[in-house]
C-alpha cells in the first residue's frame, strides 16, 4: 500500500481525510484509484499540483513507479517571477 497525503486543497474532495492509503503500481494508477474511491478527485487535482515520491520531487511524474509502501504527496504547483 501506498501512503497519499492529501493537501487541504483537495480534501473536500476526499470527505476531509489527510491521508488514505492506495495500492497503485504508477502515479497514473495512483491517481485514478484516488478518483474511483474519491470521485473528482483527478478533476479537482487537475495540472495544478505537483507530486513528490518519498520527498522527492518528480517531473513527469504520470508513469513515475511506485515501490510498495512510498508515500506520495501532492504539492500545489508554484509559479516563478517575472
């Protein structure tokens, strides 16, 4: 199982739960076994957050595997100056 740390942003969306566990081989997975057992859940994340494996931040993360028991979380994006 993996471990998902829900930002606030998004825990309207999951009944208010910080953290829920998720069995998922990719984020792709991840994201879609969040969505079925929270619907909205991928419409609400949108392209807006960030994802960071085991406090590790990952570009492109879509097919990014995840070893058994990696915590993910969600990280609202940042946008650089000018």
């Amino acid at each position: 199982m993996n471990k998902v740390v829900i930002p606030s942003e998004l825990r309207r969306c999951c009944g208010g739960a910080e953290v829920v566990e998720i069995e998922a081989a990719n984020v792709r997975g991840l994201i879609e076994a969040l969505d079925r057992r929270f619907p909205g859940f991928a419409e609400g994340l949108g392209t807006h957050f960030a994802v960071a494996i085991d406090g590790e931040i990952v570009q492109e993360a879509w097919l990014e595997p995840l070893p058994p028991g990696s915590e993910v979380c969600f990280l609202p994006a940042l946008s650089g100056g000018s």
